[in-house]
C-alpha cells in the first residue's frame, strides 16, 4: 500500500472515529436513563419502602390497550419511546410544579420558601392543626369525628351505626394499623432519652405490649390519623406510701400522629378508543310471572329507552311449570321493543341461584359474538339504569379489577307510606333514610368478566343445592383471597325492590336464620318498626280495656 492511499484510510478513520464514540455515549446515556427510571420506578412503588410525608411519586400514564395486531418491530420501538417521552415529561413538570423537589438519588438545591412535605416544618404544622395539642371551634355536632376505643383484642366504634357489631376483633389492615402504633408508643417509651419526654427520676423497667391499657383512635381526612394510648407505669416507687391515692392506676399516656401526605398522582388511564365491551345481564328465575314482567318493564324503561347498545340478557329459568308463559313473554317484549339480544335457558331441576348463574356464564361460550364478555350477576327484583351500567363498564377490567356494588335496598311500601311522606314505588326508588338502607351485607351483584369468573372456579366448589343464600359470599371470597383487585362501593344507580321474603322450614338452620334476619331488616327502618309495635300495643290496650 502506497502513503497516499495510508493517508487517505488514515482521513477516513478520523472523520468516522467521533461518530462512532458520540454513538456510544448516546446509547449508553439511553440505557442508563431507562435503567434509573426503572430503578426509580421500582423504589417508589415497592411497598416495602417507607417515603414520609408521601413523596411525590412518579405518575403512570396508562394507555388505553390497542386491539391485537401483528406489529412490526420498529413500530413497537416507536410506540415505548413515545411512552418514555411522555414519562419524562410529565416528571420534569413535576419537578417543576415542586419547585426543585427531585426524585429520589437526585440532589438539587435546598428551597426554603415551602415547606417540604418531608420536612419537619411540614411535619408540625400538621401537629399544630390537629387537636392533639388544643382543641377546634366546630359549627355543629356533626362536624366533630368521633374517636374509637380499642385494645389489643377488640375495636369499639360507632361508625356501623345501630343494629351491627358494636364491639369488634382488629383484623387485617386495621389490626396491622394498631399494632404499629402500640409498637411506637412502646418506642418512646422505652427509648426517653431521643424524645422530648422527661427523664425518670428511678430506676423503670422495659414497657412491653401487655403494659398497654387501650386507646383511642380517630381518622381526619385533612390531618390524618390519630392516636392516644395509655400504659401502666412502670417506675418502682422509691419507699412503701400508706396514701389511699397511691392505690390508684397509675398510666402514661402516649399521643402519636400519622399526617397525611400531599395529594400524589399515580395513574392516569386514557379514554377508550375501540368499541365498549358487551354487558351480559344473567338473572335466574323460578316461577314469579309478574315480578318478571315488571323486570322487563324497569329494563325497556331505564335501559333501552336510554339508547344503551351492546346489551345482551340471558334468562336461565327453572322447571317445567309457567316455561311457555315465559318464553310467550319474551316473544311479546321482543315485538315491542325491538330487543332480539336474549338467551333463554331452561333446567329441570329445583332452583339454585348459584347453578343458574353458572349456567348463564358458562353458556356464552356457545355465542359467536366474543370470546370473552362483560358479566352482571342479577336478580329478578333489581333495578337499574344505564348510569350503573356504565359504571360497571368503569370498575371492571379483564385480569385485574371485578366491582361488586353495594344495593340500596327498599323498605317495605306498605310501612314506609304510613310514615313518610317521600315518593318511593317500584319504578322511581328515593334514596332516604326512610325509605331503604345500604345493603352493604349482601354480595350478589357481581360486575365482572367472564374469564375471570371461569379462572377462579366461579360458584364450583360450594353449596349449589338449596335455594336461597350463601352463594354470593362464597363467589365474593374467592375474589378478595385472589389476586384481582375488588371495588366495593355504594351504587346510586341500582336498588333492591321489596317483595314478600318466605323462609321455608326445608332451609338449613344457618340459611333459615339468615332468611328471617334478612326479612326483618328489609321490612322497615328502627323507627318505623317501633311505631308499628307500639301502636299495636295501644289497639290491644284499648281492646283489653273495652273488653
């Protein structure tokens, strides 16, 4: 090789050599900034680590899920750095919004004009608003949050109201709540010399949890959560006292305060781009002509009328007698309304609420609309509209969330129009203390989707031989002890119509028990139910007295 011909390669290896190198610095940049984002991701999300005063935490942005196709590598690439462009800067906005609070590992300049949320400026402010220290000037009595006793085996609260359990075993996220306040108590306690208590004057011993007493504990939604606990002291008493006073307990009490963090935001989901999923409404039905076809009547009313498309009604009726009326019925509903999107099943058999729900399920499988569907577990005497149909769409979400809504459920009319003067039949139910309550004990409405009911094993495995109770908390369990996330949350949208409840002697002594409580609370409020018996009293008074 001649020198011109060195020189000429020599040229090109130069121009191509800070290429190469700028190249490598932007890939490995890249990486890095993927990697430290993942990182950051994975700290701020693991629950294992404890960020106070709620750091802000980076917010997910969740696309809506694009109908399956075959995409070409290249597009894939295109579509994850559009996402990361998004991440970063929604995150730089943040930074931005705080005014230089970084993420974690990221240092910046310290900002003395806002408090911090994990500053201890922050963190007494809080203390100061709460009515640990003083207390507050309320306009009401309704206005004052009332707090809680509890000790380490039972929880007194007023929250349930009347007529539920007024004395309660902390359990789950409660339990865990209480325990780790007992647990910093114990921490002060045992550990003056870091706090601000004073130091004893003799020797104490260690305090340990059976030296706790109870408590008192209370939620602010704006300050956070509160806690007062007192524990027997345990300073030995330097010389034999013959006070009558001495015999008295002597307690230490603790005050801790959870503060709440600023509001964060995690998630945002985009709007739906692709067609809405189809809502298969399954009700078993035995017998009950006229509370069939009122059922019809509230669906061509509240639903149909409204426009709702993508509609489909599976109706699994049990035996032989009225099966023609029944399907004479739905010919007849169909001609009025144009509704042609019905299934009608038929079992020979005594009804079960649990076997005709899974048989309306697992029929789909048979329909050449979808693979998979929308499911709304349903009952003759439910009404709803296309709000709560909508709202089911909302909470339910394929391999990730079921909504299991809590029902308004109806008094009985008859009662209710001898003492109130609020509107309420079957067609217009009224939301009033009068008139129904939250049915917050009851399971059996059920938005979810069809995969994930067959995945969980859906009614298998219980009792599907009796008629009347017990399946909807069989199905509701096997929801919360899965992985699926459960939204539980009162409907405005769906209510529980009354009708006359029979609790047959065929029951099982638990089913029978749980029949006659159900029919007493659907009957009438506490007020109402006292009017009642004591005017019966009176008419009997005054029958024994003209007698």
């Amino acid at each position: 090789m001649n020198r011109s011909a060195r020189r000429v390669l020599l040229r090109l290896f130069l121009l191509a050599l800070p290429l190469v190198v700028l190249t490598f610095v932007a890939v490995s940049l890249l990486s890095s900034s993927v990697d430290s984002l993942h990182s950051h991701n994975a700290l701020t999300f693991a629950s294992k680590v404890i960020q106070p005063c709620g750091s802000q935490l980076p917010l997910e942005i969740v696309a809506p899920p694009a109908p399956s196709s075959s995409s070409l590598p290249h597009e894939e690439l295109k579509r994850q750095l559009k996402q990361l462009k998004q991440v970063i800067s929604q995150l730089e906005e943040r930074l931005r919004l705080q005014g230089g609070i970084a993420p974690v590992g990221v240092g910046v300049a310290s900002n003395t004009g806002n408090d911090v949320p994990c500053s201890t400026s922050y963190i007494q402010k809080q203390i100061e608003q709460s009515e640990i220290e003083k207390g507050k000037k309320w306009h009401n009595e309704y206005e004052i949050i009332p707090h809680s006793l509890f000790t380490l085996q039972a929880y007194y609260s007023t929250e349930a109201g009347m007529g539920k359990r007024v004395v309660e075993r902390p359990i789950g996220s409660r339990r865990q709540d209480l325990q780790e306040a007992v647990s910093s108590a114990l921490s002060v306690l045992n550990n003056r010399e870091r706090g601000a208590l004073p130091q004893p004057a003799a020797k104490t011993k260690r305090y340990v949890a059976s030296d706790f007493v109870e408590g008192l504990y209370r939620i602010d939604p704006i300050e956070g959560t509160q806690y007062e606990l007192w524990f027997n002291h345990q300073q030995q008493p330097t010389a034999a006292s013959t006070d009558n006073h001495s015999k008295r307990p002597n307690l230490v009490k603790v005050s801790l305060l959870r503060p709440h963090a600023p509001l964060v935001a995690v998630r945002l989901e985009q709007p739906l781009q692709f067609e809405i999923p189809i809502v298969n409404i399954i009700v078993p039905l035995s017998g009950r002509l006229s509370a069939f076809e009122s059922f019809l009547n509230r669906f061509k009313k509240n639903v149909l009328t409204t426009g709702q498309s993508r509609i489909h009604l599976t109706i699994v009726f049990f035996g032989d007698k009225h099966w023609n009326e029944i399907q004479r019925e739905m010919l007849i509903f169909e001609k009025a309304s144009g509704f042609s999107n019905f299934h009608l099943l038929n079992i020979n058999s005594t009804f079960s609420r649990a076997r005709g729900l899974q048989v309306g399920v697992e029929h789909w499988e048979n329909s050449p609309i979808e693979d998979d569907v929308l499911i709304f577990l349903c009952d003759v005497d439910v009404a709803f509209d296309s709000a709560f149909l909508e709202r089911c769409r909302r909470n339910a979400q394929p391999k990730r969330q079921a909504y299991f809504p809590i029902v308004f459920s109806q008094y009985n009319p008859n009662v209710t129009r001898r003492y109130t003067r609020h509107r309420d039949d079957s067609q217009v139910p009224t939301l009033h203390k009068d008139t129904g309550f939250w049915r917050d004990f009851g399971f059996g409405m059920v938005c979810t989707y069809r995969s994930d009911f067959l995945s969980l094993g859906g009614f298998h495995g219980g009792d599907e031989t009796t008629g009347w109770g017990g399946e909807d908390l069989f199905l509701y369990r096997k929801y919360i002890r899965s992985t699926m996330r459960v939204i539980r949350a009162p409907d405005k949208n769906i209510f529980h119509l009354w009708h006359p409840k029979k609790c047959p002697n065929t029951l099982g002594p638990v089913q029978r028990r749980d029949c006659l409580q159900s029919r007493g609370r659907n009957e009438a409020s506490y007020d109402q139910l006292a009017l009642l018996l004591f005017s019966a009293e009176e008419q009997s008074h005054h029958l024994s007295e003209s007698d």
